[in-house]
C-alpha cells in the first residue's frame, strides 16, 4: 500500500511505500490538532499530507 504526496519541487504527485510513512499531531499555539503523514524522499527531503483524524487512526504506521 502506499499514500500519494504532493512534491512542491518537482511538482508532481508521488506513491510513497507505506513503510516509509510516519503519522505525527501538530498542536497549534490555539490549542487546535492537526493530524499527518509525514515521508521522506530518496534525496532525503521531507513531505506532509494533513489527513483527518479518522484517516490518521486507521492507518497501521509509526508515529514520529
């Protein structure tokens, strides 16, 4: 299974393998969660997808 991510540098949408996805929170300074995927690229830069929190519950990946 993989998630697609959007790379503003090449300006493409990318199939990342799910082993390489981390799901992380982000508390913002108001108190609101936003809820993530977070992959690297093979050139080592990293890419965000905000997803809803069902989605970020039900996916089986690591959280960093």
């Amino acid at each position: 299974m993989s998630i697609e991510f959007y790379d503003v540098k090449i300006r493409e949408k990318v199939k990342i393998d799910k082993g390489k996805i981390t799901k992380i929170k982000i508390t913002q300074k108001n108190g609101q969660v936003r809820y993530a995927f977070r992959a690297m690229t093979d050139d080592g830069r990293k890419l965000t997808k905000f997803c809803s929190k069902a989605d970020w519950d039900a996916m089986d990946v690591p959280q960093g």
